[in-house]
C-alpha cells in the first residue's frame, strides 16, 4: 500500500522507500538530509566493476534529491562515502572530487564490510544546509 510522501520528505519513486518506509531525503528544518545512494537504477546495478562510476551515480541520484529540496550542491556541507574495497578509495574519491572539488563538504570515507548487493562497490551520504552561512 503506497501511502504517499509526507511534508518536508522526497521521493526518487523508488520502489524501496514506500515497501521499507523510508524518503530518499528529509528536509529539517534548515538542513537536507538524503539516505544513502548506490548505483542502483530502476532495480539494476549500474557499472559492476566501476567504483569510480558507481560513484558518479549515486552522487547524481543523491544531488538530484538535494535540487528537489530546494539547495544546490553548493548548500552541501558534509558528505560520507562508504566504500567496500580499500584499492577503490582513489577512484570514488576523484568522482567525489569531480563533483565537490569547489564546494569542499566535510567528508568521512569508511570502509565496510559489504552493501546489500555484492556488485555494489560505494554507497553515499549528501548533507546540506538551507540556512545562512556563518564566517
């Protein structure tokens, strides 16, 4: 039963979010908080091998949620990249740096044991903030 997505919650359409009652991303307040992001697209696994590529997707998926909140990637202000293998940790953090390489967001890198799928090789967090910059 799809119940819809309450106020102040995105949705990528996704078939996941409604069956584990999740939102791709959470507006509170000033900040944009989106789920985690692989390269999974319409139920596939994109790039199999590919971590810089998978990388590219997933930050495409997470920042698509961050424009549909209203923010920018530059309103990113912290990223975290969970990566399976170690020897990847270069390629996923060029795509990090393609994409932030002007913004700089805080960022952690961790490496885990494994995704949900085994051909997943990067799974990604996007944090940003809506309010006003301090300096």
């Amino acid at each position: 039963m799809t119940k819809g997505t309450p106020p102040g919650r995105i949705s990528s359409g996704g078939p996941w979010e409604d069956r584990y009652g999740y939102a791709r991303a959470v507006i509170a307040g000033p900040h944009v908080l989106v789920s985690g992001c692989t390269a999974m697209v319409d139920g596939e696994v994109q790039h199999v091998g590919d971590a810089y590529q998978q990388t590219i997707t997933a930050l495409s998926i997470a920042l698509d949620a961050v424009e549909k909140a209203g923010t920018s990637i530059d309103d990113v202000v912290r990223t975290r990249l969970y990566i399976v293998n170690p020897e990847d940790f270069d390629k996923v953090g060029r795509a990090h740096g393609d994409f932030f390489g002007s913004v700089r967001p805080a960022c952690t890198s961790v490496q885990v044991a494994g995704l949900i799928d085994s051909r997943m090789l990067v799974e990604v967090e996007v944090e940003a903030y809506r309010g006003e910059w301090r300096q």
